[in-house]
C-alpha cells in the first residue's frame, strides 16, 4: 500500500472554500515534488511524490478494500480553514457529532484544529453550510504498527470462539434448519460472522476446493434418439415402436428384414434409449448454492439496515464488498445446472467428510446460529466506526487467560457458565458488566470483577480489575490489559528517583499502570499482579526487587507484579506464566 504525504486538501464551491492540511509543515523540497489528484465530491489533494507512510496525513492512491485514500493519524491536529461568502457561519462536523472546541472565525474565515484524538476507524468530516454539504472520508489510523491486521485478527478469533462456545453448549450434533427473527442483535453479530467467513482462507479458498472438483453423479435417464445413435434395444423399447406410430417410417430398401417384417416394411427412426449421463445436480451441490444464495440476500438486507445510518456506512461497505464476492462465486460452472434445494442434507457423508464441502457445511451451521445469539457488550464494538482496539484486546485477552488457566491445570471450559439459554435464544454473559465468572479445573476466572470497598473485598477504593484469577488456597493472581502499550519502557523504566522527578510530569500517563499493578496487589491482597501487552519482552518484579525476564524464572509462590508481552499468535508466555504460577512443584 502506498502513501503519499499529502500537502493539503482543498473543495470549493461558489460560497464555500476549505483548505484541510497538517499543522506539521512539509519540507520547503517536498513542494518541489508535489502532485494533485481528484477526489470525489469536488475535493482535490496536492501531496509529494515520494511514499513516506509515517507522514501525518497521507493519500492512498489505491487502498485496500474497506480503507479510504484520505489518511489520517490519531492524537494529530489538522488545519482546517473555511472561507465562505456571506450569511452565518459554516458547521464544522465529525460524522454527525458537531464540532466547536477550539472554532475560530473572525470576518468570513472560520479556523478549525481537527483532532480525533484516540479514535481509530473510519470518520467523515463534514461542512454544512446553507444548502452546501461537504462530506470528506477519512480513515484514521493508529500509530501502533500492525494494527489492522491485529483488529482484523482478533475480530475473527473472537467470532471463532463465540461459535464454539454456543455449538459446545448444546448437543454437538443438533442441526439448526432455520434463522430467528431479524433484530438489531442479530445485524452486529451477522456482520463480526461475515467478517470472519469471508477472509480468504476460509469461504473463498474452501468454495475453490468445492469448485476444482465437484460433487458429481451417474443417473440412467430415458430418451428418445435416432435409430442410428442408439446403444441399446430392450423390451421397452421393442413396446414404444408400437405405441408410437408416429415415428415409423418406410425406408426405400430393406435394411431390418426381421423387424420390416413385422412392421410391414416399416422400421422406426427413434427408439427409447437409456443412457448414463454425468451430472452436477446432486444434494451437496444444491446445498452450496443454498448456502450462497442465503449469504447474498443476508449481505443485501444489511447492506440496507447500516446503510440507512451514518455511524452504519462503514458496515455497509464492507457487507456490499463481500456480496460482490459471494456473487462471483455463484457464476461457477458446475452450479449452472444445480437445482433448489429442498431440504437441508445434514447427513450427507459428502458434506460431512469431504475437503471444502466439510468446511462449507461447517459455516452454514454456524451461520444458522449466529441468528440465535446475543452478546450485549461486544455488540457496542461493531456499532461504531472506530476501530476500539483497546477494548477488543481486552476481550481477546480474556479467552487467552481462559486458555492458559485450562491448559496449567488440565482443565476443560464449560461453556454453560458464559452461555444462558432461553427460548432457543444463547446469550453470551462475557460483557464489562463485572459479573462474569467461570470455573476452569480448580481455578475461578473473572472477567471485570467489582471489589467494592463498602463490603470489605477493597480496603481503599471499589476496584475493578480486567481479570482475576483465584485459588481454592486463597491465593489470587490480577491482569490488566493494555493494548496501548508495545515497550516495556512505556510503563517501566530505569530511572533514578532524581530522574523520575525530572520527569514526572512527563511519564506519569507512562507509569500510571504500573502504579495501578501495586494498587491492586496491596489493596485487594494479590500475590502477583500483571499487565498484558502486546510488546516483545517479559518482565517481572519480585517484592524483594529481584527482577526476573523468563516464565520459566517463576515459582508459585512468587509475589510482586510484572508485564507479560501477549500478541496475536505469540501466547506462549502467557501460557508459560500461568502454568508456574499455578502448578505446584
């Protein structure tokens, strides 16, 4: 992907003029190199003709899908101007929310410092004025390298899991044959589903393996053919001469004495013949078009339900890229002569054991299912436009801590402590709420537990942890998850007390975390607290300020607070940590 450090960006109308650029000044050579491009909606872009992606506002000439060609960072300030000709004075907006912090105008020139300060995601800026609407996308970018792919990552395990936990939940051979009603639920957890099923390595590469080698059978069919074609001559056919005159004929020479003479010198020129075709019109095939004619009508009913929203765009788009998708996959060849399907073949051993027909049948069930599910507080992530990388770490985090503790103690997860059930309707109790608790082997698991000082659990504040961990022997072990955090010298440092006085003002957003870590330990009585971050090293600090780098350096008695690096596809330290922490030499 290529970007172009962009100079400014420019719309004007006969009353209106705006003028977007970065408050940082590009290099007096960089103007030397510029180039101007159209944009749609009558904005024009001058940027520099030399890539440079750290730049603090870019133009991508062609983004990937579901990204803008305006980009911009978070925690940057732009230069907005608006010059208009006469009446009051334009309205700035970002999406709908209207802007005024920091608005300047004086005379007919209106001054805007545009800063979207941590939100990350698709935004549109917007000018109203009288009748004249500016509308200006922008992707707002986070300076944390990676972290599409992370979003991107974390969003499909998540919805990964949630199937499971729900499939794990009732009998894993219970056959869904129909959706529940459409409702705002079903629309967000539609959409984190699609999401899911869409990456490249799961519906297109397995339709690919369906589509390279078909299911396909052999069927005796009955039909009429010349005389000269046929390959065969059996009783029926013999019968058929008689019963159909109508394709008698004399010919001018004897050709079948036998049979002219009993025909009168008649012989036939068709007979019925039977004949073994190929063909492709088989249940398996019939469900694979079933399955993608539902996936395009359910793309096309949320293309017009986000759509009919400015906050809902960004899924619109993506949902009318993905039907796009679906539909070009339904031109295949062999489905051409595929019929409707009239009952849902759940045991077919096709779509039971084949390679892409198994994964198909897979996705189909879960997207039934996706139709009888509610979870509340994950919902509110794919309402809006940004991209909340922090909250969905922190769910991510969640199952990663649930897997660790499994696996240190040889635990299964039961899924009916995350799951209620009520009139076929699953709702998935893992929300912020604090009051999602499992049991996993010996260990109880929570998920923003509240301990509330009036009730003696805190002997200062009420707090509430993103996740606590607790023992049958009291002992209790606390994370934080933090996703703005990728070194270790963010929150920990080095630095003498002379130096952190220094600069105390300058790293107390730095290491308020760490001193949170020694506010849950002593306050709620903790032997080991510990932030998740998605770093690159493990550190950990015993109360006796013996420094420790390794999970394997733990003990089960260990008591301080450290931070464990936990990135998507790196969870080995995590699961290291809990396996010392909880297992008993």
């Amino acid at each position: 992907m290529e970007l172009f450090p962009v100079i400014a960006i420019c719309n004007s109308t006969d009353s209106l003029t705006v003028t977007m650029s970065p408050s940082e000044t590009l290099h007096k050579q960089d103007e030397e190199e510029k180039e101007r491009h159209e944009l749609a909606g009558g904005w024009a872009v001058t940027y520099v003709n030399k890539t440079d992606a750290s730049a603090p506002l870019v133009f991508c000439p062609d983004p990937p899908p579901g990204l803008e060609r305006i980009q911009a960072y978070e925690q940057t300030t732009y230069d907005v101007w608006i010059e208009w000709q006469a009446g009051d004075a334009p309205a700035p907006f970002l999406g709908n929310q209207k802007k005024t912090t920091g608005v300047k105008a004086k005379g007919h020139l209106l001054y805007w410092p545009l800063n979207w300060g941590n939100y990350v995601g698709a935004s549109v800026v917007r000018i109203v004025h009288n009748d004249v609407k500016l509308r200006l996308p922008v992707e707002v970018r986070s300076r944390k390298m990676g972290y599409l792919d992370d979003y991107r990552i974390m969003l499909d395990d998540i919805s990964e899991r949630l199937a499971a936990l729900v499939f794990d939940y009732g009998s894993p051979t219970a056959v869904y044959t129909q959706r529940a009603a459409l409702d705002e639920h079903v629309d967000y957890l539609d959409y984190l589903f699609l999401h899911y099923l869409m990456d490249e390595k799961r519906l297109p590469l397995h339709f690919r393996l369906v589509a390279a080698n078909p299911h396909r059978t052999t069927e005796r069919e009955i039909v009429w053919t010349d005389l000269t074609l046929a390959r065969s001559l059996t009783p029926r056919s013999l019968q058929t001469v008689y019963a159909h005159a109508e394709h008698l004929a004399r010919p001018q020479r004897v050709i079948a004495p036998a049979l002219q003479s009993q025909l009168h010198g008649y012989v036939p020129r068709r007979l019925l013949d039977d004949r073994v075709v190929t063909t492709f019109d088989t249940a398996p095939n019939r469900f694979v078009k079933h399955f993608l004619g539902q996936l395009i009508l359910k793309l096309r009913e949320l293309e017009v339900r986000f759509g009919a929203s400015v906050r809902g765009q960004h899924l619109a788009a993506d949902c009318r890229r993905w039907r796009r998708s679906v539909e070009n996959l339904g031109r295949a060849h062999f489905l051409e002569e595929v019929g409707k399907m009239h009952g849902y073949p759940a045991g077919s051993q096709v779509l039971l054991k084949r390679e892409g027909y198994r994964q198909l049948n897979d996705y189909y069930r879960r997207f039934l299912l996706t139709g009888k599910v509610v979870w509340e507080g994950f919902e509110e992530l794919l309402k809006t436009p940004n991209k909340d990388l922090a909250t969905l770490y922190e769910y991510w985090c969640f199952f990663q801590l649930l897997d660790a503790v499994a696996a240190a103690l040889d635990a299964q997860i039961d899924p009916r402590q995350f799951i209620v059930e009520e009139g076929g309707i699953f709702s998935v109790t893992i929300n912020q709420g604090g009051k999602s608790r499992g049991q996993v082997g010996q260990a109880t698991v929570y998920y923003n537990r509240y301990f509330p000082h009036r009730e003696g659990e805190s002997y200062s504040v009420t707090l509430h942890p993103d996740y606590t961990v607790e023992l049958p022997d009291g002992r209790r072990f606390v994370f934080d998850a933090k996703y703005k955090y990728h070194d270790l010298g963010q929150f920990m440092s080095d630095m003498s007390a002379d130096e952190e006085r220094e600069e105390e003002e300058r790293l107390v957003y730095k290491k308020g975390d760490l001193y949170k870590m020694h506010t849950y330990r002593d306050a709620l009585g903790a032997q080991a607290v510990f932030v998740l971050y998605p770093g690159n090293e493990f550190r950990a600090f015993r109360r006796d300020s013996f420094e420790l780098s390794r999970p394997a350096e733990l003990t089960p008695d260990f008591a301080g607070v450290g931070a464990i690096d936990l990135r998507v596809g790196e969870v080995g330290k995590l699961v290291a940590t809990m396996a010392r922490l909880l297992v008993e030499d």
